[in-house]
C-alpha cells in the first residue's frame, strides 16, 4: 500500500469512491466533471503551476497487488479565497435584569467566515474492505490521516499557520440531519442532500446570501437538533480521535448544514508535524525485515511532483542513514543518497 497524488487515470476509480462515501461527505460529490476538474486542478498543485493559496492537493491510497484505490484524502492549501467558507460560531449571550434578580446566559449561533485563509485536511475516506482485519490492511487509515503531516512538514512553507478539519455530524436511522431539519431546511427551499451537493461542487455563495445575519438562539431549536451541535457520525469517530492525538481541537465551530464540529490547530503545533524529520536512503538487499507487529515507521518523499508515502520496515540509525529494502524503495520510488521525511508514530501518538 502506498499514498501517491491522483492522477487523469485515476477518475473512474475516484467517482466509485465518491459513490461509497455516503450522505454528509461534501467534499466529494458524485459528480464526473467536478472530479475531472478536481483532478487536474490537484495535478497543476503538484507542478506548482498554481499560487499556494489555490492549491488542492489531493491523495489516493493505492492497492499494489490490485491497481485499485482503496481510499483517499486532501489537503486544502487556503480555504475561502475562490468561494466563500462558512460556519456557525458557537457564542453566548448573557441577559439580567436588576430589577427581578435574574441573570441568564444563552447559547447562541453566529454565521462566520473566521477560517478565511487557513489550511484544511479533507476527504478522508477508506474502502471498508481496507480497514482493519487482515494483516496487510492493518494502519490504513493512520496512513492516510498522518500522511498529510509529513506533506506539510517538508513544504511548510507553501502554508498559513493554521489548519482545520470538519468533521461530518450526526444523521438519524432515516439517514437524516435533525440540524438540517430544524434549522437549514427552513432557509434553503431545497433538500439536505441537494444543499450538500451544491456545497461540495463549490456553489456555497447561496449560504451567505440565505441564512439569517442575526444569532440564532440555540433554545429555539429541537432537543435533536441541540443534540447534534459539535457532534461526529459513527463513521467519522476515528478519524476525530486521531486529529485529536495530533493536537487539533473543537474551538466552537460548527458545519452550517448537519452541526457537526470543525477541530483546528496552528500546523507547527502538530506533533506529527514537530516530530517528523529528514534521513538519507540507503538501500539493501538483504530482504530480512525487522518490522514490528504493527508498522510504525511513516516515509514521505521530498519531491512534491512526485510524492510518495508508505510505511517501512524499520527506523534511522544514530546517523540519521535509513536503510530501505528493494521493495520498499521501489514503493516509494527512491534511490541511494535520496532524502527522506520520516515519522516515529510511536513517538508521535
């Protein structure tokens, strides 16, 4: 299994994928011209043929044995510079009056574009058959998650200082937002799944010029409804644990549409980040492996063109010279004397 940047082949592959992500994932509507356009607009951001505040970099976790891709993820160079970026901010607002002796805080929420300019981690998502289970498959999603540290690690400063993730929110056993259906559905004349289609092909202009200026008073909505504000569908739940591992936290910020919350961090506050390094390749073929029982050891190319990720079998020496199989160094398409970007996830973690 090996992370690379999608590619123009790669479009009937990434539309199947779209088609298994299921309701609530906007960032990757089941469209073939927007993924067509999607893919060549990540290609022109690996070429650097694009400023760094319109980049998308979009990656695929690809299945050697198969040719298939098994699963996907993003990093948004600067949200909110071509189309708007909206969030409901969670405030409050206090209330007294001296002359009954009462004093009442309400929770409230304000239409916001705070996050204007900051980096984003994206549409992360992971065939089922390629979670967990067997052996070959075990780390995934850590792959696919952590990979996109090491990406802005060694290209820091093609970024701003801070990044952020939404995090898909709570749906009921009809496959429902009961956020949608209290609040956003009594703005847009639409259904939740044709706003969230329209959101994910970059047409959120309407999101502004619909939803009300003034702060919506959280007791107004339903006890369902409430119960959504900054909460996670099942699925979403390990990718928020590993964000949270990483030092992303929910600051207040929520999505427009199902409630669920948008966790952030400063990018040189995550320990993925911090803890990852630079090594020099060697390359061995002595195929004996001394890897552990899960895979621990993250590697990354420096070539932005041509990125590569996998796991490896082993760590660095004390000289910082790390020693590669044939096979490894053939997944991630390096030679002796090449660097590396690594990461320890057992230090990391």
């Amino acid at each position: 299994m090996r992370i690379r940047p999608i590619a123009q082949g790669d479009l009937a592959e990434l539309q199947a994928l779209a088609r298994e992500t299921g309701v609530g994932f906007t960032s990757l509507p089941d469209n073939r011209d927007f993924l067509a356009d999607k893919i060549a607009a990540t290609e022109d951001a690996f070429a650097e043929h694009r400023p760094v505040d319109r980049r998308n970099y979009f990656f695929v976790l690809e299945d050697e044995d198969t040719g298939a891709l098994a699963g996907c993820c993003a990093i948004e160079g600067q949200v909110g510079r071509e189309v708007p970026f909206y969030h409901y901010r969670l405030g409050t607002l206090a209330h007294s009056s001296v002359q009954l002796d009462l004093h009442r805080t309400i929770d409230t929420l304000f239409l916001s574009s705070d996050h204007t300019g900051d980096a984003e981690v994206a549409s992360l998502f992971l065939r089922p058959q390629y979670r967990g289970g067997e052996r070959r498959h075990e780390r995934n999603g850590a792959l696919l998650s952590q990979v996109r540290w090491l990406f802005m690690a060694e290209f820091r400063d093609r970024f701003p200082d801070k990044v952020l993730a939404e995090m898909r929110g709570l749906f009921d056993e009809r496959g429902k937002s009961p956020f949608w259906e209290c609040l956003g559905s009594h703005f847009f004349p639409l259904d939740f799944d044709e706003a969230d289609r329209l959101t994910g092909l970059g047409q959120k202009s309407f999101i502004g010029e619909l939803m009300p200026k003034f702060p919506i008073y959280t007791p107004f909505l339903s006890e369902a409804a409430r119960a959504c504000i900054g909460q996670v569908h099942e699925q979403t739940r390990p990718a928020l644990a590993m964000l949270k591992q990483e030092g992303l936290r929910w600051e207040g910020y929520i999505d427009i549409f199902d409630g669920g919350p948008t966790v952030e961090a400063y990018i040189d506050d995550v320990r993925a980040v911090r803890a990852s390094r630079r090594v020099r390749v060697e390359v061995t073929s002595n195929t004996a492996s001394t890897a552990s029982e899960r895979p621990r050891w993250l590697a990354a190319t420096t070539d932005m063109a041509r990125f590569r990720a996998a796991w490896v079998s082993r760590g660095p020496d004390a000289d910082d010279v790390l020693t590669l199989s044939e096979t490894e160094a053939a997944r991630l398409e390096v030679a002796p004397g090449d660097a590396l970007r690594i990461l320890d996830t057992k230090e990391a973690a």
